[in-house]
C-alpha cells in the first residue's frame, strides 16, 4: 500500500499506528488489533459503536468506552457520507488498535476527499461538527490519503488513569 500523509495533522500518527494503516493483521507478539467491516448503510454507526464497546470491553479498557464510541460514531458518519457517493455497498472499514496508554480509532473509506471541520460558530448547524467533537475527546486526530484507493481518518485517545 502506497500512503502519502495529507491533512492539518499530517506525520502526527504515532509510529506504532501502522498496522492499523496497513492491508494485513499484525503477528501475535504485536499490539491488539481488532477490524471490522462496514458496508455504506445507516447500520454501519450503530454496528461500529457496539463493535468498540465489545472490543474495548475485552481489552479491559471499558474507561475509554464511551469516548470512543462518540469518535467511531463520528468518523464512520463522515465515512458514510463521502462512501455511499461511491456505491451502496462501498466499504468502509474500522480498526481499534490499544497501545501502552494509547488506542487508536482508525476508519476507511473509498474517498479522497479531505475530511474538513465544519465552520465554527455555528451552534445551531445540523452538520458540520462532528470533527469538532473528535477534537475536542482525542489527544490528536489525522488522516491518511491512499491514492487510488481513498483515505484512513484516525483519531488517537488516552485510556484513562
């Protein structure tokens, strides 16, 4: 896979966030990783919520389950929104990866497209923050561009003490 760093953030992934960028699982000495597949529906939010509250549960970092329940919800809904311009069944993928005192939240979609923050400001906009709220609960947030095969945006969160 062929990357090229893009974005406000971009080179602010942690080295150890790779295998959550690259095509294939880690080997079994590396960080939890868990993956899952998402299809361009209104399901998908739902079905990446409840995939990070069972994941995050098994790795005992129940903690960190509500804030990253609110960061998938808004990066697969963005995802959903530049997918499904590609196709009903577009792919969008979701993966968790816990490290140290770290996960990283990381969604995948068909499109290049950058993904931009609403204009500030605006409190009675239907749309526009849900980058905002990332922000506001990750210590950092980014994304990478695939060319030719669209783009990783990433958020990455502290377990709690």
């Amino acid at each position: 896979m062929t990357a090229d760093l893009a974005g406000r953030r971009a080179g602010a992934a942690p080295s150890w966030a790779t295998p959550a960028f690259g095509p294939d699982s880690p080997g079994p000495a590396a960080a939890p990783l868990a993956t899952c597949a998402l299809h361009g529906d209104t399901a998908s939010a739902s079905a990446a919520r409840d995939f990070t509250a069972h994941t995050l549960g098994g790795w005992g970092l129940a903690g960190l389950i509500d804030d990253a329940q609110l960061v998938v919800s808004e990066l697969v809904t963005n995802a959903l929104r530049h997918a499904l311009a590609a196709g009903p069944e577009a792919p969008i993928q979701l993966r968790l990866l816990s490290q140290g005192l770290h996960v990283l939240c990381a969604v995948r979609d068909p499109s290049e497209a950058a993904p931009l923050p609403g204009p500030p400001g605006d409190d009675f906009a239907e749309t526009g923050r849900g980058l905002h709220l990332v922000e506001a609960v990750s210590l950092t947030w980014g994304w990478i561009l695939i060319r030719g095969s669209g783009k990783i945006v990433w958020a990455l969160l502290d377990h709690p003490a």
